[in-house]
C-alpha cells in the first residue's frame, strides 16, 4: 500500500522547505521525501488534510495566513490555490469542520481563533467570526501571562466549537450560529481544568461520550465524561503521561486515538517518547501500556496511518521524520524502521494514495 504522507516545518534559518510530500510504502517500510514546496510555504507548522484539498497555517508573529492547496490523489502532489490573511499572531493549528464548509484556526500567542467559510472548489475563502480572548492564567508570569489558544473542535452534531486555552487553562465551548457564527456557551458549558496545566490539544471518542485532553505544562492526560446531552463534561481521571522514574523538564504536545479507539497515544517533548494507554469501552478511563521511543527528539505532531499499522512521528530538534510500527492487537509501538531528515519537522499526515 502507498501513502501520501505531507509534513510541515518551520522555515527559519536552520529550518527546512515548508510542506514536503513523503511516500510511505507500507510493504518495504520505507519512507522517503518526494518533492517540498518553500516557493509557496510559510512557517506552515500545522496542516490539515483532506482527500482533495490541503489546508495550512502560516504561523508568524504579526498576522497569520490560511493557506489552500488542491491535491492530486493519485499523485500527491500539491497545487496552491490561495491564501488569506487573518487577525491574530503564531497560528498553531486548523480544524475543518464536519461539513467541511468551514475551517477554524487557533492563534497561540494572540489568544484568539478565527472562523472562515471553506468553497469546495476555490478553498478558504472571507473571515466569518473572530474571538479574542482575554485574562492572566494560573502560572502568569511566562507561559501563562494571558490567552494561548492552542488548538479547535467542533462537535459531531454541528452545534458546538471547543477551543484549549493554555494560558488560561480552560477549554472554552461556543455555540455555532448560521453563518460560521460563535456565541459564548453558558457557564456550565466550560470545562475547566487543573491550575497551571495548560490545555494543549484534546480529543473525543467517536460516540462523543468522553473527552481526552493533553495538557502541555502539566504533562497530564485528563478524561471527562459528557452530561446532558453533551452539553457538559465530568471529570473522571488524571493520569501522567510520563514513566515514573523520570524527573526532568517535558512538555505534552499531540494527542490521537488509534482507529479503532482501543488505544490513546500522547507524545513528549523532553522524555522524548509515545505513550500508550488502552482505553476502557465501558467507562472511557484509561490505562497506560508503556512508553515508546520517537527515534529523535523533542516530537510535535504525529498520526496513526488509516489500516493502524504504523506511526509517524515528526521531531522538532533532531529533524526527521520517523516511522515505526505498530501492534494493531496490543498496542504496542515498534523500534523506528525508517526517518527523513526535514529541518525542525512539526506536523506530519498520512492520506491513501488514489488507485488511478
């Protein structure tokens, strides 16, 4: 089987190309790079992907762009159709919505996030809502000295956004208005979590019954539990997303299930590892497994390939992208079969590539 496989980078002086297009042949195990796009890539450090189009940030500190690209299914590579230009600085993450007629997008240092409606044939297209949001979190003297929105959701149903506040520890819940419109959710809504963690990307099980959440300073995997109808959310459990005898610096950063939800995996920044929890189908708690080398350091963003057969994982500082295998029955993550050298690697996908 071929994968498409596109990762981001940042693009400063030590850093590499933009997007790049990788294949990944599953019966070799091999990856390798095909083409990269720096003529038309700006600090794209979050991608979102789709079977005809791709989608990124520029993440830079006075504005931030959303960038369109057609892709070729059969071939991989990319078409640039456009961009926009939005309010907010260091644009860190996109999330299409589930009826892919609107995008959302997080600006970290800003503090705020931005809402565009998305034509299936001309890409992003005019602004449709902008938040900013305002106050000091918990820890307000470097990481937490206002708002740092980090990452957006929207619920299966259509009716809800959430959106991880790191600086303010907080996952905040809008409702969605016609339009691409937010109106701040009532109180109960809002789902605070532990002082000082700072909320970095989050998840939802499929039947939306239970929310994971990594949080980046904490180190923390936190569950919860949906009430009324999904119109708020129990805490359940707090787990580390650590081995217990390390005691040095880490921060959480990426977060997905497996395809078939049996297992949750988080990666760390500084214990430079996966971890592995098997996930309960009765009461969505979990249970770690083990903790699994990410073949480099300090990993951002990673996914699980479609058939759940194999991991990649992008590492910022070392500069690769990595692929390992993995246990579909257990879990479990094997030692690193191949890498790519891409300068300060931060995101990384993997789409099945068109049979012509």
């Amino acid at each position: 089987m071929i994968y498409h496989v596109y990762a981001g980078s940042y693009m400063g002086e030590k850093g590499g190309d933009g997007i790049y297009l990788l294949e990944l042949n599953t019966e070799k195990k091999k990856l390798v790079i095909r083409n990269s796009y720096p003529e038309v890539s700006l600090n794209p450090s979050f991608l979102c992907v789709t079977q005809n189009w791709l989608f990124s940030v520029s993440e830079l500190e006075d504005c931030g762009y959303i960038h369109s690209f057609l892709r070729n299914c059969v071939t991989g590579e990319l078409e640039h159709v456009n961009k926009i230009k939005t309010e907010g600085t260091a644009m860190c993450h996109l999330y299409l919505w589930p009826d892919g007629k609107y995008i959302s997008a997080a600006n970290y240092m800003s503090g705020s996030l931005v809402v565009c409606r998305v034509d299936e044939k001309t890409g992003v297209q005019e602004i449709c809502d902008f938040k900013q949001h305002e106050g000091v979190g918990f820890e307000n003297q470097v990481r937490q000295e206002g708002p740092h929105i980090h990452a957006t959701c929207v619920s299966g149903d259509g009716k809800r956004l959430y959106a991880s506040d790191l600086g303010l520890d907080q996952i905040f819940c809008y409702e969605i208005l016609d339009g691409g419109k937010l109106l701040p959710g009532k109180q109960d809504m809002q789902i605070h979590t532990p002082k000082g963690t700072g909320p970095r990307h989050f998840v939802f099980s499929k039947d939306e019954r239970f929310l994971y959440v990594l949080t980046e300073m904490g180190s923390k995997l936190l569950v919860y539990e949906s009430e009324k109808d999904g119109e708020s959310f129990r805490e359940i459990q707090i787990v580390s997303t650590l081995p217990e005898s390390f005691g040095d610096f880490n921060l959480g950063a990426d977060i997905h299930f497996s395809m078939d939800e049996r297992f949750l995996y988080t990666s760390n920044r500084g214990a430079d590892s996966i971890a592995a929890f098997r996930v309960s189908r009765e009461n969505g708690t979990v249970e770690i497994i083990g903790h699994y080398s990410c073949g480099g350091s300090f990993p951002r963003n990673f996914c699980i390939t479609p058939d759940d057969r194999f991991v990649l994982i992008a590492n910022q500082k070392s500069g690769n992208v990595v692929l390992c295998e993995r246990n579909p029955q257990t879990g479990e993550i094997g030692e690193p079969l191949s890498d790519v050298r891409i300068p300060e690697a931060v995101f990384v996908k993997a789409v099945k590539a068109a049979e012509i």
